[in-house]
C-alpha cells in the first residue's frame, strides 16, 4: 500500500458501503499514510480532512471489552462476577443482582435498547452519584437478565463504571493506563 493507493483504496469501499465520508491512517514501521474521502457532514457539505473528528461511538465497546479483559487476567475481576458487585450505585437493585459482567459484554444483560434512554441524554441532567443507577433503573427489563439478547449502549457505560471501580480511576485514566499506553498511544 502506498500513499497514492490509498485514497483510491477508500473511496472504492466507501462508495460501496455509501458512507458519506471517511478518514484512514496506517501506522506501519514508523511511516504513516492517512487518507481521507468524502463529507463529514451531509448538511454543509464540509469535506472530510486530516483534522476532522468523528464520534467513537461503538467503537469503545471493543476497547472497553478490552480492558475489562485485562483486569479479568489480572485478577481484579471475574466476567462471572455480578455487575452489583462492581457497582456500588447499582447494589439493592434486582437487575444487577442478576446479570453478570459476561452478560454485559454479551449483550444479554436484560437492558433493552431505548432510544429516549440510550441517547436522550440532554433529558438527563443529573450527574450526582446516583445519575447511573437511575438510567440503569429506567432501562432495565423485569425478569431474568439472561432471557435476551438487545444491543445495549447502556451496558458499555455500566462496564465504563466497572472498570472505575476496580481501578479507582476515572475511566479516561483507566482506559489510558490499562489500554492506550501499551500501545504506545496517548
């Protein structure tokens, strides 16, 4: 691959795939090829560059999968393990009794996919202590949590507080400590 395959290379998948606009940088032996395609926003017409930012959005999920991985093969915790006893706000609340942290991850933690509570986030202000148990409260499902399987956003904030309290840090820290570091990144 070279810095003028590349953008060809891009622009045919994301045609294909009728994305609106992409970027891609390759890190290979200290050399880096970046290429970007397209618009980053279909309104304006603004074209994707090397500076443009795109949300992460479920691309967090593998990297806190990661982690939660990791503090698994250090011991501080069991994917067996029940998300109450990770999470101190979610202690007494019956969902969290029963899933486990493998159901998290699985998607069959009995917390369906809602879209006021996955991404209404402007109608939640409350950021206390209490602002995650109280969106897990609205969400969860009654009866047991492994009887489905729904994609949930939600689940991935929970192991985001997971991994908050088996490091003692902030997530941004932990995932820092525990994923980007390693890979040379910041």
């Amino acid at each position: 691959m070279n810095a003028e395959e590349l953008p060809a290379l891009l622009e045919r998948h994301a045609a294909r795939h009728l994305v609106p606009g992409a970027a891609i940088g390759i890190l290979r032996r200290g050399q880096t090829l970046t290429a970007s395609y397209g618009v980053s926003d279909v309104r304006t017409g603004e074209p994707v560059t090397a500076g443009t930012r795109f949300s992460a959005g479920s691309l967090t999920k593998s990297m806190v999968a990661t982690v939660i991985g990791r503090l698994a093969a250090a011991g501080q915790l069991s994917v067996d393990d029940r998300v109450a006893g990770h999470v101190p706000e979610l202690r007494g609340s019956g969902w969290a009794e029963r899933a486990t942290l493998r159901d998290l991850l699985a998607n069959r933690s009995g917390l369906p996919l809602r879209a006021r509570l996955e991404f209404g986030f402007a109608e939640r202000t409350g950021s206390d202590e209490h602002a995650l148990a109280r969106l897990v409260a609205d969400a969860a499902a009654d009866g047991d949590a492994r009887d489905f399987w729904s994609y949930s956003n939600l689940g991935f904030c929970v192991l985001g507080r997971v991994i908050e309290a088996a490091t003692g840090a902030a997530w941004e820290d932990a995932m820092r400590e525990h994923l980007l570091a390693g890979a040379g990144m910041s």
